[in-house]
C-alpha cells in the first residue's frame, strides 16, 4: 500500500509540470440515496432553506411557498437569525451575500461587511507600551465596526427580491415581541462562564438575555426581546434609514461611546453595502464562483483548489493520511499569502488574478513533498507570478425557479462585543479585531496580518468568510458555506472535494472529520474522530497535531435533477435543512 501511494504521489508530482489531471465525475456518478451511504441528505422538490436554527429555515421555506424567491427568503432568515440566534444572528454585525440569478445566469457578490469609524487608525489597539491591547480590540467601544447587516439586506432585496422588506421582516418581529423558546444551544451558550461574566457587565445586556437576579434561562422557558422587535419595525417602516439614522442610531453610537468607542452619527449615515465581481474558477470541470476581497475565502479557495486538481485526490483516499497530507501542505501556502495580499481592495492592491492563477498553483505545488511535511518556517508569502469568527453563521436558500443564495454573517466572536446598546436589543460586534493590529501579532483567531489589512478610517477588516456556489453545466450544484473564523476556508474546501473527488453524497460531506492549517501555527488541528493510525502516519510524516473542539457547521444545498438535496452540520445544534 504504501508503495503503491508512492507511485501515486510520483504521477501526481509529475503532472504538476503538465496540465491539470482529470478525474472522474464522482459526483454524478454516485447515488443520491445509496445503502451504501453512512448519512442521508433532506430532500425536497421546490425549495430549500439550510441554516443553523430550525425556527429560521422555517421561516424562509414560509417565504418561498408563499410565492417568494431566494433572495426574498434569504432576508427573511437573516432577519428571523437576529432574533433566534443572538451569538451569531444580527442587525448589529455584517457579513457577504453571493447570489445567483437563474433568468440572467449571473452571479452577485454583496458586500455588507463592517467598516472601521473614520477617525480609527493603524495604532488604535496599541498601548502605551507599544504592545497590542486584546481586549480593546474584542469587549471595548474600540472594537465595534459600524454595522453592515440591515443595509446589505436592503440593498439584495431592492434589487433582487420580489416582497417588500416589510413583509420579509415581519416574521422576525414576531419573534421578538412574541418570544422564542430557549433551546438547550442558546442557554448553555449563555450560561458559559465567559460570556456571562461578559455580558453582565453590561446593564443592557444583562437585561436582555438574563433574568433580573442574574439567572440563566433554562430550556423551554421563554425569552422576548421588546426592545429588538421596536427596532425590527423601525426598519420595516423606514428601510434602512430606521437603523442607520434616528433614535436607533443614537442609541447604538451612545453605547459605543460609553464603552469608550469612537463612531458617531456621521460613521452609522455614511456606511454603504457594496457590489463587487464574484472570484471564480475551475475544478475538475466544474466552476466554482465565491467571495472577492475584503473576504479572502472566495481567493484562497480557487488558490487550493488549483493546487489540489493537481493531484489525484480521490484516488489517495478519503481522509487518509496522505490525503490529509496534501490537504494540510495546500493549506499552508494559502493562509501564508493570505497574510500577505490580502484586505480592503478599497485601499489595497489585492494581486487577485495571480493568486487564482493555475500556473501559480504549480509553482508553489513543486514546493510539496510526498513524505514529508514542510515546516510553516520554511514557507513564505508566495512570489507572485506576473500577471471571522468562530461563531459566523451561514445559510443557504435556492428557489422553484433556480436561484440561488449563499449567505454568511457575523458579529466575530459570540454574541460580539457582548455590548446590547440600551433601548434596542441590539447586539453590537467586535469586528475591530478582524483588521491586523500591529504587522506579525495574530488577531483572536490566531491569524497573522501584515499592512494590507492594518486598521485605517472607513476600511473593511478582511474576512475569512466564504459563502460559494459550485456550478455543473452552467447552473448551481452545490450552494454551501459556514461560520467557524479561520477555520471557514478549509471547512468549505472539504465540503466541495469531499463531493468532488470522494463521491460522497452532501450529507456524509457535511458530516466527514474535518482537518485544518493555517500556516501559524505549524500544526494541523484535527477533530477528534480522525482515526488513530492516521494520526500516526501524519506525525510520521513530520506533522505536529493538535485536537481541537470540531469545526464548522456548514449549510448545504445540492440542486440536482432529482430534486434538491439539504444537509445542515450535525455539529451544531438546533440547525436544519427544511424545504417543500
């Protein structure tokens, strides 16, 4: 065996020099339904929601039987999230929307990302000491960008939707006024030391999510948010202006300033959602549309990608170790350039056609051996050839007539800065720590910035969000994305090869062990249902392994003749694929 992935390995490497192997059409060619299959995917004949909380898929499917499209129902769940999944969910964050037109067969990017207060500058979380202060960057008025979520729901659904934004929000008003039921997931969340200690310093806060002596809420016991249902009207009946101008605006930049912040009126009024071209590329015939810059997921996807096609990755094996080899040695040299080139295109020249060049792929692919892991020491920024949060959360719709919509937001950590401002039941994110601090100190997530995404006035911190489409023929096959911070580029990377190269159906993808690297630190974070001989094998190969609690919680759609095809992560609890 071992001789044999030799002679493997050897093909592939010789390959790197020529052009990009082919492989077989695993995806058609394996059953939707098999006895074979360790998981099976939802399935449904019109629509499909994904998402992480089941109150909201529903909420979407509601939409869509009611006559709305992807984009109507894809506003209806972010909105319904702000209520049914505080951690995450918000009006108070921002986050990148990609959509797919069916009639117009054409891609959207939506850019609805925080952006820093205009005074803010490169030296902002530095002390007096000339070191970088964490916490000012994630439970201090300083962390706080001044929030993209309502203006980039407004602006999809203007342009792109058939409902108006009244109707879309009234389900999450609803839900506000009228109270949710805690599930086990929401009150253990609040119940974690760290975020309560957190958010009971703040006096709004404390009001919303605990009782007034303090206590947690218990499972089934209600919890109603009357503050966040006023600001949920205020933006039904004003649009975007009930949010970013008014008496929730006052509100939200009181909170910040108390908190020792520095937005105002002006940063909350001159905020923009913005469009931008869609990155895309190729693999194994299929093409594979994501988010541009400021996120660096949709780049450095294709850039892994390019180097994995390379490679005859499904004959390695699913999650053996030389799979996982080249996995974890594709990833390093991505977050290594991601370090680099990457941030706000608004204020940097991002080289993007040459990190997604096929060419560059086999220059750094020459850098991968077959048995031996390449220390992160050794790898640099790539020479270019001329030419968030770990509780993000992502949702996927697509409609009877084919559109599609691949949505992920944010507040950065759980439930964000842990600041509500008072009066209006919004949770405000620490976005802040997503820009580098100073050049070579990792922000929360351990990942390393350099001057392209140094903090400057009215920039967009750079993102590892990456919501993707994967098109077969010219139209979506899998819509799919996750929370997960750092770890949401490899997570989404899987998830398409593990359909790809593997011919696993969308649910055992979804559910498969996950690896992840990201060049610093020089070690592959693993799940704890890696086997055990595989482990040995990679640390035989020079690997440093490190268990970690598990990674992601993807929302998958697959769109096939038969129908569509749902796996929401077992990971988390609470989520659903639900359709009609």
């Amino acid at each position: 065996m071992h001789q044999l992935k030799a002679l493997l390995w050897c093909c592939a490497v010789l390959l790197c020099v020529g052009e990009a192997i082919g492989s077989r059409a695993f995806a058609d060619e394996s059953p939707i339904y098999s006895s074979m299959a360790t998981a099976q995917p939802v399935w449904a004949e019109h629509g499909m929601v994904s998402s992480q909380e089941a109150l909201a898929s529903q909420v979407g499917v509601e939409i869509l039987k009611r006559g709305g499209n992807a984009v109507d129902a894809a506003v209806a769940v972010g909105f319904s999230l702000a209520v049914t999944l505080p951690r995450a969910g918000n009006l108070g964050g921002g986050g990148f929307m990609l959509v797919y037109l069916a009639k117009e067969n054409k891609s959207i990017a939506i850019d609805y990302r925080e952006m820093a207060p205009s005074s803010a500058h490169k030296d902002i979380f530095i002390d007096e000491a000339g070191k970088v202060n964490p916490k000012l960057s994630l439970a201090h008025g300083l962390a706080v960008g001044v929030p993209g979520t309502v203006m980039g729901m407004e602006l999809a659904l203007k342009k792109y939707g058939t409902m108006k934004l009244s109707q879309v929000i009234q389900p999450a008003i609803q839900q506000a006024k009228k109270g949710i039921k805690v599930t086990s997931s929401l009150a253990n969340s609040l119940s974690h030391p760290f975020i309560k200690e957190r958010m009971l310093e703040v006096p709004a806060s404390k009001a919303v999510f605990y009782k007034q002596d303090g206590a947690n809420y218990q499972p089934n016991e209600w919890l109603v948010q009357g503050d966040l249902a006023r600001s949920l009207e205020l933006i039904a009946k004003h649009g975007s202006k009930g949010f970013y101008e008014g008496e929730t605006a006052e509100k939200i930049v009181a909170a910040v300033t108390a908190a020792g912040g520095i937005m105002t009126l002006e940063d909350m009024q001159n905020y923009k959602a913005v469009e931008r071209q869609p990155v895309s590329g190729t693999y194994r015939g299929y093409e594979v549309i994501s988010m541009p810059p400021p996120s660096s997921g949709g780049v450095h996807i294709i850039e892994m990608l390019n180097m994995l096609e390379l490679y005859p990755v499904g004959e390695l094996g699913h999650n053996s170790a030389a799979n996982i080899h080249l996995l974890a040695e594709v990833m390093k040299r991505a977050y290594a350039d991601r370090s680099e080139y990457l941030g706000d295109p608004d204020f940097v020249d991002v080289p993007l056609k040459a990190l997604t060049d096929k060419n560059y792929a086999k220059h750094l692919s020459k850098q991968i051996h077959a048995d031996k892991a390449t220390p992160s020491a050794q790898i640099k920024p790539g020479k270019l050839l001329p030419y968030e949060s770990d509780q993000t959360t992502h949702y996927s719709v697509v409609d009877k007539w084919g559109n599609a919509v691949s949505n992920t937001y944010t507040l950065n950590f759980s439930y964000g800065s842990g600041i509500v401002a008072a009066g209006t039941g919004i949770l405000l994110n620490n976005e802040m720590d997503d820009f580098s601090a100073m050049p070579g100190v990792p922000n929360g997530f351990g990942l390393v910035g350099g001057d392209a995404n140094a903090v400057q006035g009215n920039k967009r911190p750079l993102s590892s969000m990456t919501p993707t489409i994967v098109m077969k023929n010219g139209k979506p096959f899998i819509v799919t994305g996750s929370p997960g911070g750092s770890r949401i580029i490899t997570t989404t990377l899987q998830v398409i090869s593990n359909v790809i190269d593997h011919g696993l159906n969308i649910a055992e993808a979804t559910a498969a062990p996950r690896i992840h690297h990201q060049w610093l630190p020089d070690e592959i974070r693993i799940e704890k249902s890696l086997n055990v001989d595989t482990r040995r094998l990679l640390e035989a190969k020079g690997h440093q392994l490190s268990e970690k609690s598990a990674m992601g919680s993807t929302q998958t759609i697959m769109v096939t003749d038969k129908g569509l095809f749902g796996a929401s992560d077992p990971r988390r609890a609470d989520s659903a694929a639900l359709g009609y």
